[in-house]
C-alpha cells in the first residue's frame, strides 16, 4: 500500500514522506480502507509500495488491477481525507463497492459513503470508462462523482476534459502517481452534467 493513517497526527500519509522509522505497527499506522493495522515494508524500487496489513491479507485490489491504477486510488483517497474537516478514521471510504441496485450496480474505484457520497472514478486504461453509466447509478443512490486522471494514462486529462464538455462544466482532477501530486477536480452534480444520451453522442466510447 501507498498511504497509511497516523494516528498521532490524525494525517493520511504516503510512504516516502514518512521516512524511515520502522516500527509503524507500535505507533498504530493503520489501513485507510479497513482499519487494520500496517507495517512499514517498503519494496526495493518500488514507488507504490510501503505498507502492508499485519495480519490480514491486503484489502486492495492486487490481481487485474494495474500498479499505477491502485496509486491513483490511494493518491486521491489521501488528498481528499485530508482535506475533509475530520479525522481519517471517522470517513468511510473504500476502494472497488458496489453501488446501485444488485441487478444493475456499478463498482467505484474509490467511495466515500461518509460524511459525504462520492463517487470516484480513476481513469488510467480508457477502454470502458462508462461514465455516464456510472455517473447515473451515483445519482441514484444520492452520491456525487469525480473524475480523477493520472498523468500515466493512455489519454491526457486535458483531453477527456474537452469531450466532456460537450455535457458539463466539469473539471477532472489530475494524479501524478510518481511525485504523488494531486490537483483536485470539480464535484459532478445532477445540476452540473446532462445525462441525456443525445449530449453525449460527441463523447468518444472510451469514455462515454
Ligand atoms: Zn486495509
């Protein structure tokens, strides 16, 4: 994993700007997602991976999922839960749940179910984003969405930006996985897209 709650500082924290102490499971580093205690296992040459659950194996998607994707869904979780007025522990968020109905739901990359609905979707291989789907589905169920592209994906942020202009006003945010910066994107509403299928006719499949 890339991220870690510490508990002395009440911060979300990635790996490299930790440092180098070594007994993370004494000061209770713990699991963003599920709350299980972490080590500090930092793999040689590895820019994504610094900590591991102790006992459980990793809650995250491990197989099918690319490295550079589970960053992004790290990167933004840290950025937006340092953001939000509370302490990590007391937001529920988690990475690949269902949303919508059992006979239709939709997996989000990352969601927030408290003290706000959000819906995020990290974009790195554009083949099926779906997002219009998807977007509906969150609507549904009361969440609103976000777009969050890595600078290592196979289309640039400026550009899903400018083909989903043609439906909103919506600024996608933007993940460098490898310095690990984030510059944050608008919050999509009911009020700021359409979702009449016509609008999004401009829209190129990968995304739509
Ligand atoms: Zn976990």
């Amino acid at each position: 994993m890339l991220v870690a709650i510490n508990p002395t500082t009440d911060r979300v924290v990635a790996g490299p700007e930790w440092g180098h102490e070594t007994d993370c499971a004494e000061r209770g580093y713990q699991c963003l997602f599920c709350g299980e205690q972490l080590t500090y296992t930092p793999a040689a040459g590895d820019t994504f991976d610094y900590f591991s659950h102790v006992s459980a194996p990793t809650c995250l998607p491990d197989a099918g999922s690319s490295k550079h994707h589970r960053a992004g869904q790290e990167l933004i979780s840290q950025y937006i839960c340092n953001t939000l007025p509370l302490s990590p522990q007391a937001i529920a968020i988690a990475v690949e749940k269902h949303v919508g109905p059992p006979s239709g739901y939709r997996i989000a990359d990352v969601l927030i179910t408290h003290p706000i609905r959000l819906v995020i979707e990290v974009v790195y291989k554009t083949s099926a984003v779906h997002l219009r789907d998807r977007l509906q589905t969150a609507f549904r169920d009361g969440y609103r969405g976000l777009v969050a592209v890595l600078d290592t994906a196979d289309v640039s942020a400026a550009r899903i930006e400018h083909h989903l202009s043609a439906v909103g006003s919506i600024k996608v945010a933007r993940l460098d996985p490898v310095q690990r910066s984030v510059t944050i994107g608008s919050v999509i509403r009911p009020a700021t897209v359409t979702l009449a299928p016509d609008a999004w006719e401009s829209v190129p499949a990968y995304i739509a």
